[in-house]
C-alpha cells in the first residue's frame, strides 16, 4: 500500500504555480496536434497541415468551455443555482469529459463548414488523435490525487489523503489512463490506418469509450455530491457513458450496413 504524496505543482514561481493538470492538458492538445500532422503528410488524406493545426485549435477551445460546462450541468448543478458565477470559477477545477465531447461536437460540426467537408469526415480524421490526451488528462487526475477509487484490500491500493478517510483505494485513475488513454489509442490508431466508411472511426470511438467507461465507474467513487444515482450502483459517468455506447453502434451500423440501390 501506497500513500499517495505527490504535489500537484509542477513549477511554483511565488505567486504563479503551473500545476501537472495544465501541463497534460498541454501534452494532450500537443500530441494530438503532432498525430495529426503525421496523419495529413499521407498522400490520399485528403488534409493539409494548416487544416490540422485549425482543427486542434478550435477543437480545445470545444474542450475546455464544454468541459467546464459539462461539469457544471452534470456534476455540481446545484451549486450553480446558488453561484452562477460559479461557472466560470476555472481556477477551481472541475471538467467533464462527456461535456468536452459535446463541446467539441459542436465545435467540429462548424468546423467541417467551414473547410467544405462532411461532419463525419472531421470527427473520423479527428477520433484516432483523441485518446493520447484523455490518458494525459487521467494521469493529471491522478498527480492531483482526485477521482480515486473505491475502498479496496488489493496490493496496489492507494491511500489518496484528499479523500479525508485514510482507506486504501483503487487508483481508478490509472485504469482509466490504461484503458481510455493507450489500449484505445493503439485500436483507433491501428483500425484508421486502412481506409474505412466513413462514421466507422467515430463510431468505433463511441463504443470503445462508453464501454472502457463504464467498466472502470465499477471500481472508481462514485461523486460524493451525486452518489449512485440509480438503483444503487449506476453512476453519473456510466449513465452518460450509455449513449455514446448506443450511438457508436448505430454509427458502426450505418458505416457497414448493406448499400441500398439507390446509394449503389
């Protein structure tokens, strides 16, 4: 068992601090930036590099304002009620991946009309350089000592002193890092490297996602202000996770279905 100790300052410069968040918030967006660019030097991808670094750009500003938002509608609504001022107290902390997906949706869909191209096209290109910055943003999680896990009795088990209680738990944030961050990067990045229909990348993203998702809210604690918030076990972030999970399967389907005769 391990006591966790680690700050989450990165660089303390007196009254300016760089925490480890930020900076894998940098990683991410930089090395989705770096994929993409490698991506759009293919000579059938149909993309330039200057279409590449517009995309990134406007896809944090998508992920950082429907992060935020998300966090707040979903997570502490409550709170905003009281404090509408409260949504834009950043320095807090507090985002949402399921926001940040919405945001970033939004985002892509003006985006695509802006550069001639179809929605799916965006969000397939987009999809594969996607994961490297969720796993960033877990280890971030973990540095940060948040999001810990459930009580457990296993050998790797973490005391996370922010929790208040001293019970060794699951690092939940390093299973998210595993699943979310590298084994979906490596399936993505591997089944994009082949042409394929278009909305089968997205799709693909949606399942793998809402199910790595939905697998770990089992071992990670549920949020203290919300709790289970169904039949004693389902979790905000697996109730989210479900959509993304029915709609990757329609898009796979739409991706794959039979054509018709008048597609043909």
């Amino acid at each position: 068992m391990w006591v966790h100790n680690i700050d989450p300052v990165a660089v303390n410069l007196g009254p300016l601090q760089i925490h480890w968040y930020g900076l894998m918030y940098l990683l991410g967006f930089a090395s989705a930036w770096w994929l993409g660019v490698q991506r759009a030097r293919r000579t059938d991808s149909g993309w330039t590099e200057e279409q590449v670094s517009d995309l990134i750009f406007w896809g944090a500003i998508g992920v950082i304002l429907g992060g935020r938002l998300g966090y707040v509608l979903f997570y502490n609504f409550g709170q905003f009620l009281q404090d509408p001022l409260w949504l834009f107290a950043i320095w807090e902390g507090g985002m949402s991946f399921h926001g940040g997906l919405i945001g970033v949706i939004v985002v892509m869909y003006l985006f695509a009309r802006k550069q001639g191209k179809t929605w799916m096209q965006v969000t397939d290109f987009l999809a594969p350089l996607v994961p490297i910055g969720l796993g960033a943003g877990r280890i971030g999680n973990f540095i940060g000592g948040e999001l810990w896990g459930r009580t457990t009795d296993l050998p790797w088990a973490i005391v996370f002193p922010r929790s208040g209680d001293g019970i060794p738990r699951h690092p939940s944030q390093l299973y998210e890092f595993a699943l979310e961050g590298v084994l979906l990067f490596l399936i993505l990045w591997w089944f994009s490297n082949k042409p394929r229909p278009t909305r089968a990348v997205s799709g693909l993203f949606l399942l793998l996602y809402g199910m790595f998702r939905i697998l770990v809210e089992f071992f990670r604690e549920p949020d203290i202000q919300l709790g289970f918030v169904a039949l004693d076990w389902v979790t905000q972030g697996q109730l989210l996770s479900l959509p993304m999970v029915v709609l990757g399967c329609v898009l796979l389907w739409l991706a794959y279905r039979p054509m018709t005769r008048l597609e043909k």
